[in-house]
C-alpha cells in the first residue's frame, strides 16, 4: 500500500480512506459526518447503515482547532493519544474504546463508535444522572495509575513508557492555560468584567500562588504513572451502565492526583451549578474516592513490583499525598475553567446572569481554598464536609 501523506480529511476523503483500509465490506455504502466538538481535532463517524456498522477517524489538525492557524500544534498527538487507547484498553478494557488502526503520518486514529452513549457533561448539563459512572471512574483510575507506575511495572519497562510519552507541546498547554495564565494577567485569560474584583484578588494572592507554583512544579516533574491528561467531563462518555473514557492525547508521566483532581473538579461544577444536585454529586466524588482506593490497595497488595511496598505506613502514606495533591489540582481546575481560556457549559450555561456570576464566584472561592488548605485534608469525607 502507497504511503500516504498528511491532509486534513474532508467527510468525502475519510469515505474513501475507511474503503481503502477495508473497515468495511466492498459494496458498502458508506456515510460519513464530522461530528466533532473539541478544541483541537477532526472527528469523523463513518456509517453503513446497512449492515449497522460504524467507525470513528479522529484526526489531529497541525493547529488548535479553537484559536485557529495561528496557534500551530504538534501531529504527534494523534499518535500519544492512539498509544495511550492502546495501554489503557489493555489495562482497563470495560472503560476504553478499541482502537481498530492508527496512522502517524495522517494523524488518525481508527476507534470504536461510541454514539449510543452521551458525554458525561452534556448528560449531566441535561439533568441526567449516571449512577455508576463515579465506581467506574474510580476503578479506571486505580488500575491506569497504578498498573503504569514503579509499583504496577519493573524500572526499565516504566522508563522506556515515559520516554515513548514525552508530550512537551501538550503539556505545555496545560503548564500554560492551567497552571499560569489565569494567576496573571495574561492575554489567553478570558472572563467576565464583573468577576475583575475577584480575579485581582487572586492575581495578588501571593499565597494562593505560591501553593500554585508548588503544584505546577509536580507537575513539571512528578513522573508517577501514565496520566489521561486531560479527565474532564467532556472526555467521558456515559450511559447508565456504561463509562468510556475517550481524548487521552494530553497523556504524559505525571502526578497522580492530577487525573483524580481533574474528575472532582468536574463534578463539582455541577455540584455548584445545580445546588439541588449537590447531596447526588457529593455521593459520586465519594464513591470515585472509596471505590479508587479500595482497587488501589487490592492491585498494591496483589501485584506490587516494589520490594519495599509491605513497609507499614507507606501505602497509606501515598493515598493520603494522593487525595491533598487531587485536591490542590482541583482547585487548579476550578479556577481556570471560570477566568481561563477554556470553559465550561456547567458554568457557562447557566442563563441568569445573577445565578452565573455567583456561581463562578463560588468556582474561584471554592478553587481558592482547596488549594490553600489541600494538606490539611486527610479524608474525602472531610473534603465535602468543608464545601
Ligand atoms: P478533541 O480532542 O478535539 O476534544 P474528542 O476526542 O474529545 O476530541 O472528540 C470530540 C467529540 O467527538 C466528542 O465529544 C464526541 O462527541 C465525538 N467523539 C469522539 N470520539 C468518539 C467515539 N469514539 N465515538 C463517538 N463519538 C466520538
Ligand atoms: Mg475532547
Ligand atoms: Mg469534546
Ligand atoms: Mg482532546
């Protein structure tokens, strides 16, 4: 087969491209939608209705889709995400679609079609619930987190992992847009002009940033475990007994608590925007708790590669680091969701104005603590007692 080189695909050209990799049967006749809603890629879903079949094609465009060409991004993502699918179907199978073919010259990923299940925020946003979602997420993250670190794989293996995941221009993304821009007054910031008093409040807050730069820096440097990334709600996919999560092109060796704190953050959202939901998402952020340290501690105590693991204090000692670091990249979250570049329809979506404003006020107060006081925290049920 001739090699192929890099064009963004059209609806017409990925029809083409599903015939010439046999993903279906020769006479079938095909159609094909770009139904992407992200930020930064082409997403095709190719459909012979026929014979009920379908296939995703994600496509990495070289710039951020959101801001346009002049914001130019690496193709290798499309890669990083397809290998991140791969080892996370193998370690966690129930939560991950199955990647059919990936092409690093074209930037595609072949995936399974995941349609018959909603987004996790769009659901939520709806007023649905997932009753199971924050046990799966729980589960998912127990076993990517620690099947990938120096407990779950020996050093060698673990070392070539974070040499084949070395993301620096997606990383950088989040260095940017989590970690700085919004604790300045940077030109990507971008919020409302009634929240200025706040958004001062936490420019000059030299102890808010402080705690920020200590969180920044493991990021920067805490090569722990294969992280997704980019966990938020908009990267789940739901029904009321299935969790899939999708979007892994953020996945690089980080800090654990960034994936936890990223799947609170994004429940509180809706804990915040819908004060009637708060006792049914505080339920879920402590089940997603419970159920990852219960499965943690089962793999910790099953399948342990560190000699040193049965040493008294130190599996609970990295739980309870887990929770303040999850909590403290929480609030980072938080507060970048409401004044940074990206947003989110949790918040922005709330049509009074009154309502919104509070709401976002709430965002940065509540983001504000949890990273100030994140290491006096040593149970999640003290978490949301605090809230
Ligand atoms: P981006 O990296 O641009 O955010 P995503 O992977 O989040 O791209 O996909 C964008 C959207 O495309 C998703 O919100 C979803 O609507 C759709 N999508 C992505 N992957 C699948 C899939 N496997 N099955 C069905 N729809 C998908
Ligand atoms: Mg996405
Ligand atoms: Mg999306
Ligand atoms: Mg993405």
């Amino acid at each position: 087969q001739q090699q192929q080189t890099y064009e963004p695909l059209t609806e017409s050209t990925a029809i083409e491209l599903a015939k010439k990799l046999n993903l279906f049967s020769d006479q079938a006749v095909l159609q094909s939608t770009e139904i992407g809603d992200g930020n930064l890629n082409l997403v095709f879903r190719i459909v012979d209705q026929e014979n009920n079949q379908s296939v995703i094609i994600k496509q990495a465009l070289p710039y951020a889709k959101v801001v346009g060409e002049s914001w130019p991004l690496t193709l290798k993502r499309a890669t990083i995400e397809s290998d991140a699918l791969k080892i996370f179907k193998d370690i966690a199978p129930d939560f991950v679609p199955e990647v059919y073919f990936a092409d690093e010259e074209l930037a595609i990923t072949v995936m399974e079609d995941l349609s018959h299940l909603i987004i996790a925020r769009t659901g939520f946003i709806q007023g649905n619930d997932y009753p199971l979602l924050s046990a799966h997420l729980g589960k998912y993250l127990a076993r990517t987190l620690f099947l990938t670190s120096d407990f779950g794989l020996k050093p060698a293996k673990k070392k070539e992992l974070v040499g084949q995941f070395i993301n620096p221009e997606l990383c950088k993304i989040t260095e940017d847009l989590i970690f700085t821009d919004p604790f300045f007054d940077a030109p990507t910031n971008n919020f409302e002009q009634e929240l200025l008093k706040e958004v001062n409040q936490i420019w000059n807050d030299q102890q808010l940033k402080f705690q920020v730069a200590l969180l920044k820096k493991s990021f920067l440097t805490d090569s722990e475990a294969l992280l997704h990334g980019d966990l938020h709600t908009g990267s789940i996919f739901v029904s009321e007994e299935e969790t899939k999560v999708i979007d892994p092109e953020f996945a690089y060796f980080g800090p654990i608590g960034f994936d936890l704190g990223q799947v609170i953050a994004n429940l509180l959202f809706q804990a915040i925007a819908n004060s009637e939901k708060r006792e049914v998402i505080y339920n879920h952020i402590e089940v997603f708790w419970t159920t990852f340290v219960k499965d943690y501690e089962a793999l910790w105590n099953s399948q342990n590669e560190e000699p040193l693991a049965t040493t008294e204090g130190y599996l609970s000692f990295l739980l309870e680091k887990a929770l303040k670091d999850a909590i403290g990249f929480a609030g980072c979250e938080l507060i970048r969701r409401t004044i940074g570049l990206a947003h989110v329809a949790d918040l922005d979506g709330i049509q009074d104005d009154t309502e919104r404003i509070e709401a976002k006020r709430t965002t940065l107060s509540i983001g504000r603590e949890l990273i100030v006081n994140r290491n006096q925290f040593t149970s999640i049920q003290q978490l949301l007692s605090s809230l």
